[in-house]
C-alpha cells in the first residue's frame, strides 16, 4: 500500500525534527525514505506554504514530495489526490491527524494512521534495526587466510577445466 502523508502535521511528532528547522522537509524526506526501504511501501507527501517558485513536485527514492503553492494546503492536496484514486484508494494509507484529511479518507475507504501512530511505528522500526550490518563484519583468521590463498592463485586461464566445471 502507498501512503499519502501530510507533512508539515507529522513533523512534530518525528523525534529530531522540529517545524522551526529550515530543513525540515528534507529531514522528514530522508527520514520516509528509509522507511520506504524498510518497509518496501512508496510514499507520497505534501507540504503546504510552498515559497514563490518553490511549489512543484520531486522525487527522492520511492518517496514523492509535493509543495503546495500558497493559496491552497497539503490537505485540500490530498483530498483531491483520494478524489482522483477513486476506488483505487483501498490501496493507500493517509498519515494524517487532522480530522477532515482522516473522514475524506474513510469516506473512499482508504486506510487512516495518525501521525503520532506513524511516529511511534517509526520509533520501533529503527529500534528494530540492527546496530551493525552484518555483511560489513571482520573476517576470522581462517577467513582471511583462505581469501588469501584465493588471491594469490590468481584468474584461471580461459578453457582451464580445472575451474570450468
């Protein structure tokens, strides 16, 4: 399922981010990409008082952001996104707490998570995540010595039935 996420509404309840940061919305970017990769979901979010020539859409990995020119805000964004889904909003989770984006959504049958749900969702998936890759570990001395033993054979020559089996 896709998720349509309001924003600048869950900002606050993401642990590190603050509204008052210059950056916010490219923290919160990064923070739904990995989310996206760690859940394997794509993600569409709206961000409201766009500065003049700044309102548009980017791409970031499987996240979208889009920035709503002044005039119009991220939840009348996403209430014509759910419009225009139609039936296909069975497929989308909005992340959203305010009230009117969660009753557009219910009322096209379309999944509803509020933003503080999303962030302790998110608190726990990190906490999940093993402090180290497991791939990126030391090797053992016999490890090593056979990668060795390995390199110093060299490529085996073209037609060689000893290493084309």
């Amino acid at each position: 399922m896709a998720l349509l996420i309001d924003g600048h509404n869950l900002i606050p309840h993401i642990h590190g981010i603050s509204l008052s940061d210059p950056d916010d919305e490219t923290q919160l970017i990064k923070v739904l990409q990995e989310y996206c990769r760690l859940r394997r979901k794509k993600a569409i979010v709206y961000f409201d008082k766009a500065p003049a020539g700044f309102s548009g859409s980017k791409r970031a990995g499987n996240v979208e952001a889009h920035f709503v020119q002044r005039g119009r805000t991220a939840d009348d964004a996403i209430m014509d996104k759910l419009r225009r889904l139609g039936k296909r909003a069975r497929n989308v989770i909005v992340v959203s707490s305010d009230r009117q984006v969660q009753q557009a959504a219910r009322a096209v049958h379309a999944s509803v998570i509020s933003s503080e749900a999303f962030a302790v969702e998110w608190e726990a998936l990190i906490s999940e995540e093993p402090s180290f890759d497991p791939s990126n570990r030391l090797l053992s001395e016999e490890e090593l010595a056979d990668w060795e033993a390995l390199f110093k054979r060299g490529h085996p020559k073209a037609g060689n039935d000893k290493y084309n089996n």
